[in-house]
C-alpha cells in the first residue's frame, strides 16, 4: 500500500503560464519556484526540493547537532540500520506518482525506508541506508537513505584483482529525522544523480531482489475516517486525477475503495482544463494571487483553496467577523466550494478566499483554515461565524483558538421544520421556540421560555433540540450580546441570510462553469461597491427628523448604513423613561418603556435596561443591538438625548462603516506586516518588491540597465555572506 502524506502547490507559473505532471518534467527543464511544507505538529512551515530543476530552500527546519555529547552515529551500507521485510505474493508495489520531499511525515523509520525503495525502484535505482545517528540510549533519532551509487569503494593495493568501480559519488539521497510527535520527517532531500538510471535494471539491486516486499505491518493512511487533527503541505506540480481513475479494485474490498475515496470528484477535463487554467491566468494578470493545493497518496487532486489580492487586501479592513460558508459542500453541490466571507462598509458581502474540498473531515477543514491562514498573514478574525457542526466546532477551536466561535442562527432556524415538522404539536412548537430566540432579553427568560417547552410538549428526548440547548452559547443571541458580530449574526426574524454566489451557482453548476464565471461575478459584485462609494460620497442627505444626532452621522456614515440607523432615530420616538431604577457611582441604570408591534394590530410596552456613564461618555443597552449591527440603539439614543448629550460619542461611530476612509483595493505589506520567521511571507514580500523593480526597469534601457547592475551587485553580495556562513 501506498504512504498517506498530503501534497499541496503554492507555486508561481511558468514562463508561459503552463504547468507540468511529473511525466512531463522530465521533458522539459522549466525551473518552478521554490517549494513549501507545513507542518501541522507545530504550525511551522518547512521547505525543500520537489523536483529535479526546483530551487531549493531550508524553511524553519529544525536543526540538527550532530556534535551533541548525548548523540553519535554509524555509518555503513545496507546493513547499517536496514528495516526488516518478509516476501508476500498477494501484494504488489504501487508506483508512486510523487517524489520525496521535505516535510513529508511517516510513522516509523520503516514507512520512511519502504517509501523510498518503492520511489527508487520506480525510478530505476537502488537503496542503501549510508548514516544512522543514535542516542546513547540506542533510540535512532536520524539517518540517511543514498542511492547505491553514492560515495566510493576503497580500494586496496595488495588485491590482484581488484573490482571495477560501479559508484560514481552520486549525490541523490534523503535525510529523515524522528520529531517530538515520535513522527519521522524528511529534512533534507536530493533528487539529482550523476549517472544514468532505467527502472529496466532495477532487478541488478539488492534493495529489490524481491520484487514483491512490503513491511511487516500495513502502512495505516491519514483517512477520512480516522480523522486526524493535522495537515502536511507540499508544494508541487498540479496533476490531473483523470490519469489515475481507472483503478483496480479486489476482493480484499473496502480499504482500497476508502484509500481512493479523498479526492475531489470532478468531470473529464475540469482538473486540466479549469483549474490549471484559473490559476495560472489569475497569477499572470495578479502577482499577488494566492493558491494551493492539496494531492492525496496518489497525487490526485483533493482540496484547493485560492484569494486574489482583492480580498486579501479586504481583510486588512473588514477582519473583525467572518462567516465560513459551508452550504454547497454540505448540500452536496456539484461544486464542493467553501467560502470565507465578510462584510464591507455598505453592508455587503465580500469575498476573503475559496476553498474546494473533497469532504467535509477534520483533515480536509484543517488543511484549507491553515492555508488561509497563511494567506493573512497568520492574522486570525475575532469571531468565526459557521454551521453548527461538529467537526467545524473541533477545527475552529484548533486551528483559531483565540477567535470567539459563533454559530449561524438563520441556518439553524432555517433547518426547523426538516427537523422537527413530523412532531403533532409542531405549530405550538415553532412558535415557543421562536419566542424563547428572539424575545429573550435575559439568560433566564431563555431558560425558562425552553424548558417550559421541553416540559409542556414532552420532547426532552429530542436529539437535535439537545445539540441546540448544549451549543446555546454559540447561537441564541441573549448569550451573544457581549460580542462585536458586525451585522453578520441575523439576530431578528426578518434578518435573511444570501449565498455569495447567488443566480450563479447551483447545485448542478460544475467546476467548469463556475471557474469560467467566478471572475465575472467577483467584478460585478466590485463595481457594486464602487458605485455605494460614488454614491455615499456624492449624494446629498436630507435628514427626515432634527435630530442632532442624524445630522451627525449623515456626515459619517456610508448611504445603507444611514437608511438602517434611521430606523432607530425613528424608533426613539416610540421611547419614554420610567426614570432612574439604580445608582451606582457615575453608572445609572434606566428603564426605557417602547411601544412595540404586536399581533393584531395591537401595540404592546416593553421594558428595556440603558446602562449610563455620564463621566466616560458610555451607554450600554441590554437589547445589545450595538454588538450586533456596529451602531447604537433607539434605547441608548433616546438616555443620551435625555441627558443632553447632543453627539453620538466617538466610541460608537465605527471606522468600518464611515465613507470617508480610505481603503486601498490593492494588496499591500511592508516588512512590520509580515512574520519574518514564515518563509512564505518572506517570498510574498520580496516577490512584490522585485516586481515593482521590474515594472521601473522596462520603461527605457537606461532603466534596465541600472536594475540588472543593480540585482547583480545585490546576488554577489548574497554569495559572500553565503561563503561566511560556511563552517572552516
């Protein structure tokens, strides 16, 4: 059986924006960009070589200290730390697609020596284990597999007949190391041999004298059932699943089918012709696009995840709250497509990064929030809005656990009458439900309004009634009036919830289609923006009341925002005090009585808390509406002109909903924005900036001149602190 270990691209393209599958590289010597892992023991990023002509790079390894007075090491041929196998007919080794590369994870020494035999014999050459480094405790900790031609025999002048010398000195090898997580990984690998090979002549070889060898134990794979909380990305080239789909399945049955089971499901052709194509244009037309993607064991592929620098330079501006739709995956889309959305100063919905996964496992949800993560900088949102779902609760806690985890009450409500529309006493049901979410204005009435409705209706027993009760934290909006939500939870009834992709995707839509669509929808939804901006900043606003705090904000505030706080300087003339019920130092506590709407046509008072803090200028409603939608209340309003206060105080007039800040569409970082110790940020970073060294030079040939002068006196001085680096 095949190893299980993740692959993932995050490359730029060629020179003519093509990419290749590891047949055709041997065809051609494009020199792809620098390859990336990560490392999901740690959440630190490792690099090295995925392919003959890849540069390569040493991304936060760990180091290794040879010299350490607690370690030593043998060095030897095959015999010298050689893993044990016994001969099985009934199995046979696969071909592996991929090569090795660093960052790549295995279970035992075993895994790791197994792999490497199946990749050299598939290559056309043989093995041998040239190092292994010892504790004193006799633990191995590291070692070093070489092809058989590395290095040279001795030779002996008293031998008449000396052997002709078969190794060359070849430089091909792997280094692997046992981690903290007793987990090995590649640390060093060197795929170049200075002699010819041809998998014809494998046979010639001891490490393949048997031509059927497999370890002892079976190689257990990272599958979707098991569900493992980790993620191992590499970048490499794109391959297309097609190649790999005709698959022969045994009667040993359902571990086959499971090991072919974790990869996208896609029509002939959208892998090539769709994928391939949508990256490499997005990254010719937008240097600073974002992608990568993940291969299962047999280098098909299984997640995708990409952002133009549109969003990302978005999230710089609206990071507070993000929603991670998870509806087509979930559905069952033809289009398996996760998204991370926001909102923008208009109150629409804007586009973080995209994501296509294979299934919704823990691996899968932890590989795509991991590489988008690394997509913002390692800069997590505040509050993660999601589905209630199990695996997402579990991911979100361990992928982001400072972010405060809410869940979508409009998807839960919405999910009603599948749930609980067989019950008799449904109607009643709904209605008490209802109540208890959306009237509660403290803890206690939500408390008491659900168990009267458990005890009077009998459904105690209810299993998806008890999920909602024990994740009532994450959703019902009386526990969640302490967190700033941004107008993304839709607290009230009439509140709605739209798919970003709305007309454009549904559950018949496929990849292609929606790929050749996606930009289109992107600028339409851009121009939409640009025209609330034109439109804020040009229009003239009439105030419909004299309400000085209108007056304020129409100065302020973008046009949607202000149609939506109108409202409650509407509503403040459904207010009156009841007067002061508490005094607590400068805090006084008010009871604000509102006429409200209620069925058959009849107007009902209620009773709302206002906390004031006159001396700190501070108001605070227990309807909490402030939290939730980013301005105050008519309650609030209503104490604060009772008071005399006749400006909204500074505090509660929010950034992110003003027309006259200034936002930039272009993604932008300088070095006090970038983690320096994540070697993708540091490419990102310098990437940019060559770019723009780039963009200078062609204007004239003096221009070019200088900048190729230039970046040659920068390499040479590259060199020379390479050469000081050296060990004498």
């Amino acid at each position: 059986m095949l190893l299980g270990w993740a692959l993932v691209c995050l490359v730029r393209p060629s020179a003519n924006g093509h990419y290749w599958t590891p047949s055709q590289k041997e065809k051609s010597k494009e020199t792809f960009q620098t390859s990336v892992a990560v490392s999901s023991s740690n959440s630190q990023f490792y690099g090295g070589e995925v392919g003959c002509w890849m540069d390569q790079v040493c991304l936060n390894s760990e180091p290794l200290a040879d010299d350490d007075g607690n370690m030593f090491k043998t060095e030897g041929d095959c015999g010298s730390g050689m893993p044990e196998f016994i001969h099985d007919d009934r199995s046979e080794i696969k071909q592996n697609p991929l090569p090795p590369a660093v960052g790549m994870e295995f279970d035992t020494y075993e895994d790791v020596y197994y792999f490497y035999n199946c990749y050299a014999k598939q290559q056309g050459f043989g093995v041998r284990v040239t190092n292994t480094w010892y504790r004193k405790s006799k633990e191995r900790y590291r070692a070093k597999l070489s092809c058989s031609s590395a290095g040279f025999k001795k030779t002996s002048a008293v031998a008449n007949r000396p052997r002709p010398q078969t190794r060359t000195g070849c430089p091909a090898m792997i280094k692997f190391s046992l981690m903290d997580s007793k987990r090995w990984r590649i640390v060093e690998v060197e795929l170049h041999h200075n002699h010819l090979i041809n998998p014809k002549t494998v046979h010639i070889y001891k490490s393949h004298k048997q031509v059927t060898l497999r370890p002892k134990r079976t190689l257990q794979l990272d599958g979707a059932d098991e569900q493992v909380q980790k993620i191992r990305m590499f970048r490499t080239v794109i391959v297309d699943p097609d190649s790999h789909l005709n698959v022969h399945v045994d009667q040993q049955g359902q571990s086959e089918r499971n090991l072919y089971s974790n990869q996208l499901k896609l029509k002939k052709g959208d892998a090539e012709e769709a994928i391939m194509n949508f990256f490499s244009h997005s990254q010719l037309a937008d240097p600073d696009f974002f992608y990568v993607v993940d291969f299962n064991e047999r280098g098909c592929l299984r997640n995708l995840f990409w952002s133009d620098s549109k969003s990302r330079a978005a999230y710089n501006y609206f990071s507070d709250v993000v929603a991670i739709d998870t509806t087509c995956l979930t559905s069952k889309y033809e289009v398996p497509l996760v998204l991370f959305l926001g909102l923008n100063q208009h109150k629409q919905s804007i586009l973080f990064g995209c994501g296509l996964l294979a299934g919704g496992t823990i691996e899968s949800y932890t590989w795509l929030f991991r590489a988008w993560l690394t997509c913002i900088l390692g800069r997590p949102p505040q509050v993660i809005i999601t589905d209630q779902c199990e695996i997402l609760q579990a991911v979100v806690a361990d992928v982001f656990p400072r972010a405060s985890h809410s869940l979508c009450l409009f998807n839960i409500m919405q999910k009603i009458p599948e749930k609980l529309g067989a019950l008799v006493e449904y109607e009643v049901i709904n209605a008490a439900l209802n109540n208890a979410v959306y009237s509660s204005l403290r803890a206690e009435e939500f408390e008491a309004t659900w168990e009267g409705m458990m005890k009077i209706n009998e459904i105690r027993d209810h299993e998806w009634l008890q999920s909602l009760y024990e994740d009532r934290k994450r959703w019902v909006p009386v526990y969640l009036k302490e967190t700033f939500l941004a107008g993304m939870f839709p607290f009230l009834p009439s509140d709605a919830v739209s798919l970003f992709f709305e007309g454009y995707l549904n559950k018949q839509t496929s990849l292609k289609e929606f790929l050749e669509k996606y930009n289109q929808v992107l600028e339409t939804k851009r121009q939409l923006e640009a025209l609330a901006d034109l439109d804020s900043k040009t229009s003239s606003f009439m105030p419909k009341s004299r309400s000085y705090f209108e007056l304020q904000v129409s100065k302020l505030y973008t046009n949607e925002i202000l149609r939506m706080f109108e409202r409650e300087i509407e509503g403040m003339f459904s207010c009156c005090s009841t007067g002061q019920i508490n005094v607590d130092g400068p805090v006084i506590t008010y009871i604000v009585k509102e006429q409200v709407e209620a069925e058959g046509n009849h107007r009902d008072a209620r009773d709302y808390e206002v906390y004031y803090n006159g001396a700190e200028m501070e108001v605070l409603c227990i309807c909490g509406l402030f939290n939730f939608r980013g301005y105050l209340c008519r309650h609030a309003l209503f104490i604060l002109c009772q008071n005399g206060v006749k400006e909204i105080p500074p505090q509660y007039i929010l950034s992110r909903w003003r027309k006259d800040a200034k936002r930039s569409n272009v993604y932008d970082h300088n070095c006090s924005g970038i983690d320096i110790n994540n070697p993708i940020h540091r490419y990102d970073h310098l990437y940019k900036q060559v770019v723009k060294v780039v963009e200078e030079g062609k204007k004239s040939h003096d221009h070019h001149g200088k900048v190729v002068q230039a970046l040659e006196n920068v390499l040479n001085k590259l060199y020379l602190v390479n050469v000081e680096d050296l060990p004498i």
